[in-house]
C-alpha cells in the first residue's frame, strides 16, 4: 500500500516549493510522509531556497515544526534559506511563539516568496 501524499515539492528556476495538499497535517502517518520526502529532498537535492506554503492549512502538529527547523537547519549549513508563505495569522502565532518567527521569513503567499529570492528561471 502506498503512502498517501502530504506535500507536493516543485521546482521553479532555482527555487523548491513545497505545498501541503491536505488541510491537516497531525496523523502520525502524514508526519511522516512529509518527513520521507522532505528530507529526501533537501539530501537529494540540497536546494539553497525553499518556500513552505501554508495556503490551505487549517492545522498542523508541533512536529512539523521540528520538521521546518531541521530542513532550515541544513540548509542554513551551507547558505541555504527556508521562508514560509500563505500561513493564517492563527498558525502564524505558533511561529511567534515558539520564537521560530526569528529564523523565518514570512510572506503572505507563495508567489510573492518566490519573487524575494529573487527567482532565475
């Protein structure tokens, strides 16, 4: 049986988006999947930018937090930046909470992330 899908990740020029494709990501399974093909994809590809887009996402566990900081954490290693875009400002306060807003940049949607890397195609 195949895992069913929790994100989808698109390249646009030289930026990786990443897109949730469920509302809520809190069921242990969907965790990890996101996790198999987010790490996946930084190992495999290790991409310098990449937006997290929120649009859509009605709730989330603390682990995709742990998730978010652990893909900025490699690739911050090597000059890399992880923004988020299209979160609702009650998402939004987890990330103030927990103080993640200071290592992350936020936008209110995907298209204007991706315009601040200033994106080559």
């Amino acid at each position: 049986m195949e895992d069913s899908k929790v994100i989808d990740i698109v390249e646009q020029g030289d930026v990786a988006l990443v897109c949730f494709v469920v509302p809520s990501i809190s069921a242990v399974g969907d965790v990890d999947v996101m996790a198999k093909d987010l790490r996946g994809f930084v190992e495999g590809k290790r991409p310098e930018k990449i937006v997290v887009d929120f649009s859509g996402v009605k709730f989330f566990s603390s682990q995709v937090l742990g998730l978010l900081v652990e893909a900025w954490k490699k690739l911050n290693a090597y000059g890399g930046r992880v923004v988020i875009s299209g979160i609702n400002p009650e998402l939004g306060r987890v990330f103030k909470i927990t103080n993640l807003d200071s290592i992350f940049d936020f936008y209110p949607d995907k298209e204007s992330a991706v315009e601040a890397f200033g994106n080559k195609e």
